[in-house]
C-alpha cells in the first residue's frame, strides 16, 4: 500500500520540480503537465485502495487548473494555450485541436495588446519607446539566456527533463486518438482543413489583423511538418531557436512568442535569485554595492555553468 502511495505522488514532485527550472521554456509545459497527471489520477483511481484519494486529488487538480483549458471557466486564461501553440516541443499536444484553434485565434491580438506588442502593420505605437525599449531587452535576454533551452535536469525518480516523450500518457492517449482515424491520409486532409473549416466562422466578415494572418499561417506550417510522435530518442528543440529561424515569416508572431515563452512556469527560479541575494547581503557581507551585489548574484545562480570554463 505504501508503495501505491509513492507511486501515486511521485509524478507530482518530478513535474514541479522539472517546471521550477529556469534553464529552459517552461511556461508552454504548463498544459501537458497537467493534464499528464489528470491522466495519472484516472490511471491510480482504478487501483485497489486508492480510488478515494485519487478521485479526490483529481476533482481538487481539475477544480484547480481548469482555468488553463477550459473556455466556460470564470478565471480562463488563454495564454497558457497559446504558450503551448507556439513551442515547438509542446505544440502536437493541443494545436490539430479545433476549439484551441478557435480560441487562440480569437484572443491573439488581445494577448498582444497586453504586452504592448504591434500587431499590425500598419498600427500606430502608443506612448513612448518604453515598450519596444522593454521588447528589445526581452529579445536579447532571450537570445542569451534560452540557448541553454536543450539543458536537461536528472531526479532520483527517473524524470530527465520536460522531453514531449516523458509525457506518457498523453502520448498514449495522443497516438489512440490518432489510430482511430482511418488512414494517413485522412488525418493531414482533417489536420489541413482545420483552418479552413472550423475557422471560417471566425474569419468571415472579419478584417485579419498582420498577426492573425501569420497565426493562421502558422497553424497551416504545423499541420504540413511530420505527424510522427516523438519518442525517447527524440532531443529536445530550442522553442526560442525556431521563432528565431522564422522571424522574416511571422514578424509579428515571433515578438508575441518571444514574450509568452520567456514567462516562467513557476516562481521557483525568482526565488532562487532572491535566496541568493539575500544570502549576499547578510550582515557578514560588507562592501556589497549594487553593482557588486549583481555581479555576485549572477556568479551564484550561473556556478553551474560558468565552472566548467573556469576550472
């Protein structure tokens, strides 16, 4: 019984810890987390011994982060979809998904809003260079810090990183789906249609903005790349790499993803940085100045990376 237990919460530590890290994209793995451990929960819930505290869990899990995927929610947040959209390790999880579609297409310009981006070609900016001042540190931010993206981390419980093939059950569930179409063939000529078809009520008598036009460019691009699901030999991509690679075809789009996927999962990695600098500015520390107090966060938070070229 206890072993059931253990089996039952591990996935829990290994997925917050692996979201917690601040080496790669983690925002976008938010959805396939979680609804990995939904699958999970239903999986343990067939066990003897454990369908009480496992439908309680999952009734606590869905009640808790519904507001990610569910459109009917009070609290729905889109942005979480989008995330996962846009990172290209994450993306077949949701984006061959009509009603994501839909709802992605129809909040992307909010989004954009939000963080002060252009979405339009011909747009005005309001206000002054702030925000493409703040957009252009994110992006050089993001080019310095993200090429550490394909960095795994290793756990005691197996966990590796946050490879689209740790998700296994989704997988499974992802492949099911798939089989259950009748052949290839139908299922590019149902993937290709998406936008074609469950869109047109979205797009009718609507004027396209230059970021919805390159969303559902976008959208096309994916459903024509390769359907085959990854597996455990399949590394890790670096999501800010291919928004990098694509940026002369989606101008607009890749400023929004560059944003979206430089949020971090989890408050973890902020921490980590506070940990630090408090640790730094204790009352045996003297002579810490701002700049000095700086430098010796960065020294501390980066030891891992900066050894192996030092030593």
């Amino acid at each position: 019984m206890l072993k059931s237990i253990i089996d039952l919460l591990r996935p829990f530590a290994a997925y917050t810890q692996l979201v917690s890290a601040d080496k790669y994209v983690t925002f976008s793995s938010a959805v396939p987390c979680i609804e990995e451990l939904k699958l999970h929960l239903q999986r343990s819930a067939e066990k003897p011994g454990l369908n009480g505290v496992a439908c309680a869990m999952l009734s606590d899990l869905t009640k808790r982060f519904d507001f990610m995927t569910k459109e009917d929610d009070p609290e729905f947040d889109g942005i979480y979809l989008l995330a996962t959209c846009l990172d290209c390790n994450y993306r077949f999880f949701v984006i061959d998904e009509p009603d994501v579609q839909k709802v992605v297409f129809n909040n992307v310009v909010k989004f954009a809003k939000q963080l002060g981006l252009k979405y339009c070609a011909n747009q005005v900016q309001n206000g002054n260079n702030a925000s493409g001042a703040a957009q252009s540190s994110i992006e050089e931010s993001q080019e310095s810090e993200e090429t550490q993206s394909t960095t795994t981390t290793q756990n005691t419980d197996g966990y590796k990183d946050l490879n689209p093939s740790s998700f296994r059950l989704l997988l499974e569930k992802k492949k099911a789906k798939r089989s259950s179409s009748s052949n290839d063939h139908s299922r590019s000529s149902s993937a290709m249609s998406t936008t074609t078809t469950d869109l047109n009520a979205e797009i009718e008598n609507h004027q396209l903005t230059s970021i919805e036009e390159e969303l559902l460019d976008y959208f096309n691009l994916v459903s024509r790349m390769s359907s085959n699901l990854p597996t455990s030999a399949t590394p890790m991509q670096d999501s800010i790499d291919f928004w990098k690679d694509n940026a002369e075809r989606f101008p607009f789009l890749k400023n929004l993803a560059y944003n979206v996927l430089s949020i971090p999962a989890s408050s973890a990695a902020a921490e980590r940085e506070f940990s630090a600098s408090g640790w730094h500015t204790l009352g045996r520390k003297n002579r810490t100045t701002g700049e000095t107090l700086s430098a010796k966060v960065f020294l501390t938070c980066n030891k891992d990376i900066l050894r192996p070229l030092f030593f």
